[in-house]
C-alpha cells in the first residue's frame, strides 16, 4: 500500500498492490493491482487490475479495467 488510505472494513487479500488510492468498506482478492481508484462498497476478485475507477464495482477474477 503506498499513498493511499485504506478503510474502513477493508479486506485485503495477500499479493494485493494498492497505490494512490482510496478504499472503503471494499474486499480486494489476492495478487491485485488497483491504482488511482476511489472505491466504496465494492468487491474485486483475484488477479484484477483496476485502474482510474470511482464508485462502486463488483469485478471477477483475471479481469481488467483501466479507465483515462
């Protein structure tokens, strides 16, 4: 976690990379990029790659987005 402000009730699963984010009342699953993300109520699979989101998401393993 770097430059990033983490919870409350935030789960993060081993591996996960967080930077220049924030997260709140979220389940992030394991080996997981997010960067530039401000996201509430949301739960990211394994292996996911999000980047530029805000709001809310509910994304499954292996899968990808990248927003501007």
């Amino acid at each position: 976690v770097e430059r990033s402000t983490i919870g409350p009730n935030v789960t993060l699963e081993n591996g996960t990379r967080v930077v220049d984010s924030h997260l709140a009342h979220t389940v992030v699953g394991k080996d997981s990029k997010l960067s530039r993300v401000h996201l509430k109520h949301s739960m990211l699979g394994d292996r996911v790659l999000v980047e530029g989101l805000r709001g809310s998401a509910t994304v499954g393993d292996d899968s990808e987005i990248v927003v501007g």
